[in-house]
C-alpha cells in the first residue's frame, strides 16, 4: 500500500525532488566515451584473430616465413622511391588480402585508417614551396619580399609546386604500402605463433614473454574496467560533472594499478608451481613444406627486384 505523504502533489502535478530529477546533456559522459571507445579498438583486435582460423593462403603458410618475408619486403619498400613500383606492390597486398578471406573493404579501412595521421603530418608542408621548391602548381597567397620567419626568409609567393605533391604521393603511398604488408601478417597469423616466431630473429624470450603476457592479460583488465563502470552507474542516481567523473577515472587508474601488481605476482607463482622454468613453450610443431619455400623465394625475389629498381641497376 502506498502511504498518503507519497500521494500528494502540489498544484495537481508531482514534482520529483531536485536531487533526482535527470540533466540532460548534449554530450555522453566522459567516462562512458573513453570505455566505449577502447572496448570498440578490442573488439576489432577480437575480430582480427577470427581471420587468423580462416582456411586462406596466407594462414597456410608457416609463421616464421611469414615474418621474416614480409620484414624483408618492407626493408625494400622502404628504399623504394618509384610510385609505380609502390603501386604494383600495393595491389600486390589487396591481391593476397582476398586470398587470405580478408575482406578487401575492412583491409583498406583498417590501413587508410591510420595513414593520414601519421604521414598526413609530414607531406603536407612538402608540397609547398617553402620547403620543397619547384614548378609551381597551385597558388595559395602573396608574401611581402621581406618577409621572414624568424632567421628564415620566406618567398615572395607560397604555392603548392609539382614536385612536392610528387614527394607527397610517393611517401604516402610508401607508408600505405608498408603498413599494408605488416597488416597482413598481423590478420593471418594467431598471436600466440606471432610471438613464437620473434624467437627465430633471436629476440631474447623476456621480450616476447612479456608481449605475450600483456597481449593476454588486458583483455582481462578490459573486462574488470567495464565491469567497474557498469557497477558505478548501477549505484549512481544524478548525474555527475566532468569533473566528478575524471576524479573517479583518476581513482580507479590507480586501483587497476595495484590490481595489476598483485595479479603479476598471483600469476608467476602459480606459472612456477606448473614448471615454468622461464621459457614459455607452445603446442606447435609446425614444420616447413613446399609453400613455404615458395612463398619464401617469392618474397626474396620481389624484395630483389625492389632493390634492383630502387638502385637504377635496372631502368623501367
């Protein structure tokens, strides 16, 4: 039964206490944006490991020649300054992208996606005059003929030049290139082989057990941060101010740390409980067939003729 003080309302309409009545705002709250936006870059590394167990070309092959065939071609493209060789060697990567079962639209995505930011940054001012002079191409403003930027001087006239939108095309598509290649290994190959296979450059275990341990060990801090948010906005009644919700962010930064620490501990004593004598060993033994050999001469021959072009031995 619903007691009387609960029924009465004032002017004929009840009027909810000011402590609980909702805010709205135009914005989501920042805690909620940051979780969000680091579960949705998790389930995308999730959804890469289910492109590893597809039956394609790429994931047949053994992921020691993976590695080394693909660091071996990304040294070449990196040498190569031909925007032809670059482009060839690009749909090269679509090419093996779709007989791998990558998707072609999620391959290009996820590459395009991080390119501009990183080289964006560096081409843009090449293309101008300033730096990289030449035939002029776009026209942008006029200067006075003493102008200067500290103990430089400036042109008279700042435009976008041939050459420099040449340089621009040529390192973007240098970096596309390379990221492209090293995105396939990544999508082909389980992480756990990955790691085993940095032992075949002679990368000292400590390393790759702690890449290992990391790669495995956040998604399980990942799930203990949602379930700490979910659990704060179970509790929470009004909402809470920009501030308020850094406070708490700050808070539990500091909580995940401790957890971190005590579970680093929990972790190694129960790993020397079941033998862990400091090498972690995996249920693989894998061991080289004919298409290993022949995506390793492949990869030595294109890495060959990238140098070769690179080096004007041969004209094209």
């Amino acid at each position: 039964m619903i007691p009387e003080w609960m029924m009465e309302t004032q002017g004929g309409r009840f009027d909810p206490p000011p402590a609980f009545e909702r805010r709205t705002r135009g914005w989501a709250s920042f805690v909620k944006k940051t979780i969000d936006g680091v579960f949705k870059f998790f389930q995308e590394a999730l959804i890469t490991e289910s492109f590893a167990k597809k039956d394609g070309l790429l994931q047949s092959l053994d992921p020691r020649v993976k590695l080394l065939s693909i660091l071996a071609i990304v040294f070449a493209i990196s040498v190569t300054g031909d925007i032809r060789l670059l482009s060839a060697v690009y749909l090269l990567t679509l090419l093996f992208a779709r007989l791998s079962q990558i998707g072609i639209f999620f391959f290009i995505k996820r590459v395009w996606l991080f390119v501009p930011f990183f080289a964006g940054v560096i081409v843009i001012p090449v293309t101008l005059n300033v730096f990289l002079p030449g035939d002029p191409l776009f026209h942008i403003m006029d200067l006075s003929p003493d102008a200067h930027l500290g103990p430089y001087s400036l042109p008279d006239s700042i435009y976008i030049t041939e050459q420099g939108v040449s340089a621009a095309a040529t390192f973007t598509l240098r970096v596309a290139t390379a990221v492209s290649a090293v995105v396939l290994l990544f999508l082909s190959t389980p992480q756990q082989l990955l790691f085993k296979s940095l032992r075949s450059l002679r990368v000292p275990k400590v390393y790759v057990l702690t890449m290992a341990m990391a790669y495995r060990y956040i998604f399980l801090f990942m799930e203990m941060i949602r379930d700490l948010h979910i659990a704060k906005k179970s509790r929470t009644i009004r909402s809470m101010s920009l501030r308020e919700e850094q406070r708490w962010v700050g808070g539990r930064i500091g909580y995940m740390l401790i957890k971190s620490l005590d579970m680093s501990e929990k972790v190694h004593m129960a790993m020397v409980s079941r033998g862990y004598s400091g090498d972690v060993r995996i249920l693989y033994d894998h061991h080289l067939q004919w298409r290993d050999y022949l995506a390793a001469g492949f990869a030595l021959a294109l890495t060959f003729a990238l140098l070769i072009f690179s080096l004007n031995v041969v004209q094209i």
